[in-house]
C-alpha cells in the first residue's frame, strides 16, 4: 500500500505505539528495522512510548538498554495506562478494590463450564493465575513476564491494576457479556480477539497519553499514535498524527487520521523512516 502522510520530523516530539497488531511483527517481535531508527529519533529529541495492555516487565523486556538509546529515561503505559513509568519510577498507577477483584474472579470462574480462558490478575509485583496447565500458561506467558500461579486468586495480595480474561474462541462473545453486569463500577474494554481487560472507570491508554504530554508540555499537533484495537482508541483522539493499522479494528480505522501498512509489513517501522528519511 502506499505511505500515508507523515509531519515533518521537527514538529514531532512524541511517538506513541501500541505493541501487539500493531509495533510487533506477525511472530510478536519487535522488528529489526526499528533499532537504527530509535537512534534516530533519539538524536532527534523525539521520545517513543510503548503503550500496551501488557505487562510493564514485558514491554520493558523488549526494549533492552543495549538497543535503546535513552533507556535509561524510557516511559512505558503498562496494563491500558494503569500503570506509567519513566526511567523505572512510577508516575501513576490505578488500583482495583478487592471487592471488584472478587466479583471478576467469581464471574470468569463461570465460564469455566462452557469456556476455555481463565482470568489473570495483574498485580503491580506480578501476574496471577490459578490455572497451571501447560496450554493456559504458553498463551498467557507472551504477555506476561512475571508470573506466579497460585491456588487462589482471591488470596492474592498485591496491588491489582486489571484482571485480564483470556478466552480461546472469542473475546467478544464469551466473557465480555459475562462481564457486562459489572460495568456500572468497573471498565469491560475487549482489547484484542482473545482478550478482555477489566480496570476502573476512567482510566485507559488515551488518559495516560494526556497526562504524560501535560507533564511533558507537549500537545496533539506534536504526537503521533499508533494503534490497531479497540484499546487505543482513546489515543487517537490525543494525536494529530493519528495511525490504524491496514487490517485494524474497524472503529480504529474509522477514528484514526491516517492509515499504515500492516504490522506483518511493519508498518510502524515504514511510517517512521518515511518521517526520518524526508528531515
């Protein structure tokens, strides 16, 4: 497909993107071609943010000190934005109530009957499961790089950023309506076809995009977004510069500015040596 658009390298200070469908390639790794360009970009005075619903030691874990120039001051939007981070130090999180935690537990623990998921509490120490079987885990780990299975997940004590539910057919169709009961007190978003994120109200990747460009002084006209679900379509409404990946979600096309190749075509990658290469 042909290149969309892109802003001039000068009027740029911030590059937000989502990981999973959108930076990751087809396998879920972060592509070759993005290292020589964080030097670029670094050089440039411009600041990438991962932004995910993955767990932050896992987003860090894929951008190593060796390989990302200004590691030492990088901000990751952990968890959809419950959990903020620069340079290893918290700038916010957002805690469930136990009893919320509960009531979601309780929930998914029905589907069991007629489900293959199960729940994974993600804690700011760890992750949780109570389901150890091989299969569960090779699908949960990905995502998750701390954790911990336990015998109950109604006994964990951690501070709890979101309870994530992994459903093997559709996410859509099993336990967001199985959730739907709790959205008065809580947030059901689906934020891929196998996975649901249940969090407080109010809090999501846009809200964290917002706050970190106040801290930062820097407004729309000066970010770009990247995004392929409906997780991120908070974020494009923070971004003049707003990206959907080719194949996203249909409301992520819909909201966003412009259109970007695939991430199996590593389209973030193009984007933004396209932005580099005309400075």
């Amino acid at each position: 497909m042909t290149l969309p658009p892109v802003p001039h390298l000068d009027d740029v200070r911030l590059v937000v993107t989502d990981m999973d469908g959108t930076l990751l390639d087809a396998d879920g790794h972060v592509p070759d071609g993005l290292w020589p360009l964080l030097a670029r970009l670094h050089e440039a005075g411009v600041l990438l943010v991962p932004a995910s619903g993955r767990q932050h030691a896992t987003i860090t874990a894929a951008f190593p000190a060796d390989r990302t120039p200004g590691h030492e001051d990088l901000v990751v939007i952990a968890e959809n934005g419950t959990y903020v981070t620069r340079g290893g130090t918290t700038i916010a999180t957002d805690a469930v109530e136990p009893a919320s935690v509960a009531a979601i537990v309780h929930a998914v623990r029905g589907l069991r009957a007629t489900r293959d998921g199960g729940a994974v509490v993600a804690g700011l120490r760890s992750a949780y499961v109570e389901r150890s079987d091989a299969e569960f885990l090779d699908r949960v780990g990905p995502y998750y790089t701390d954790l911990t299975v336990v015998d109950d997940l109604l006994a964990v004590d951690d501070q709890v950023l979101k309870v994530a539910v992994y459903d093997h057919l559709d996410s859509a169709t099993g336990p967001y309506p199985a959730l739907e009961h709790l959205r008065d007190d809580l947030q059901v978003v689906v934020s891929s076809p196998h996975w649901v994120d249940v969090m407080n109200h109010g809090v999501n990747k846009g809200v964290a995009l917002r706050r970190l460009q106040s801290a930062l002084g820097i407004d729309a006209a000066q970010t770009m977004v990247f995004g392929d679900y409906l997780n991120d379509l908070e974020m494009m409404s923070a971004a003049t510069w707003s990206y959907a990946m080719a194949g996203a979600h249909p409301e992520v096309l819909a909201h966003a500015a412009h259109t970007a190749p695939s991430n199996a075509d590593h389209g973030v990658v193009q984007v933004l040596r396209a932005m580099l290469d005309a400075a």
